[in-house]
C-alpha cells in the first residue's frame, strides 16, 4: 500500500515599505474600532473559528509581538501582528530583519467583513505604531495569489517587491526558499 501524503507548493512575495514617507489617512467609520490585541481577544478569534490561530495569538502575546484587533460594533471583524525579531516557531520564516525593521505578520479578515478596509486599516494602524516606535522599514510576507492583501501593500501603500519565497511541504517535511532583491 502507498501512503500518499499531502503536497503543498505555495508562492510568496516579499514587500517593503519605507516609514519615513508620508502615510495614506487611516479613516475609520464611526462603528469601526482599532486597538491593541490583548489576552482576552484570543477567545475572540477562537470564536472566529480558528482555534490553532488562537493558540498562534496567545504565543506572539506571549514572546511580545505587536498584535491590533479590529471590531465593527463590538464584533471582531479582524487582527494583524507585527515583529521586530523571527520566532520560526511561530512564522517559519527565517529573514534577517535589521535595526529599524519591522515584519508584518499574521493578518486575518472574518469572512462577513472582508473587502470593506478592515486590513487597509489595521495595517496603516501597524504602519503608524512602528514608526512612532523609530522603526524605519515594514516588511510584508504575502502568498502570491492573496490579490486584496497584495493590493493594500502595493497600491495603497505604495510598497515595493524586493523578493520572494518558494514554500514546498510534503507530510511533516518543508522547505522555504528565498529569493532576494535587496532584503
């Protein structure tokens, strides 16, 4: 009998975004909250139905990552993480971020919400924190075919694709493959 384990070949780009630039406005309808992620929100994206992104949630709020929630009143509506050192535990990515850097991680929009600025908002909220906090560049890991996120980070943000990432998985086994223009 042949065990036929699952194949996944996934394609990522890799985006940079300078912060000393000038920022879009971050506009937010009157029903629309951003704040920073806390532990009690770990319950709420579990009742998003993601209960391994909640454990993802408790372990980035536990190693100090930068997480913001979005609400439409007072429901989640979406969440986005940000890193300024790799766990490849918790990203299985291995890029080495320098001083002023910042890697956005993580994003997710419930499905009720999507395509209504959720994550343009949540990321210009990230954007704005980091550069308050002296970070200098944004660096962005986006799956090849996740158009809407590519659009925010391209079009509304003006980012630039400086590489990518060739992800292979078969069973347990993986390998991540970068490829550089200038990280």
């Amino acid at each position: 009998e042949i065990l036929q384990l699952p194949y996944r070949h996934l394609r990522f780009k890799i985006l940079a975004r300078t912060l000393d630039k000038t920022l879009p406005d971050l506009v937010l309808a009157p029903d629309r909250e951003i704040r920073p992620f806390e532990m009690d929100d770990v319950d709420r994206v579990r009742a998003l139905n993601r209960p391994s992104e909640a454990r993802s949630c408790a372990r980035r709020l536990a190693l100090g990552q930068l997480g913001f929630i979005a609400f439409h009143q007072l429901h989640a509506a979406g969440y986005a993480w940000g890193c300024f050192a790799i766990d490849p535990q918790v990203e299985r990515v291995r890029i080495d971020l320098e001083s002023g850097d910042i890697l956005c991680t993580d994003a997710y929009t419930a499905p009720a919400f999507r395509g209504q600025g959720v994550q343009t908002a949540l990321t210009l909220t990230r954007l704005l924190v980091f550069r308050n906090l002296g970070d200098r560049r944004a660096l962005c890991i986006i799956e090849e075919h996740s158009l809407a996120s590519l659009a925010v980070w391209q079009r509304k943000l003006s980012s630039s694709i400086i590489g990518s990432v060739d992800f292979k998985r078969i069973g347990s086994w993986y390998q991540v493959q970068f490829h550089h223009e200038g990280i």
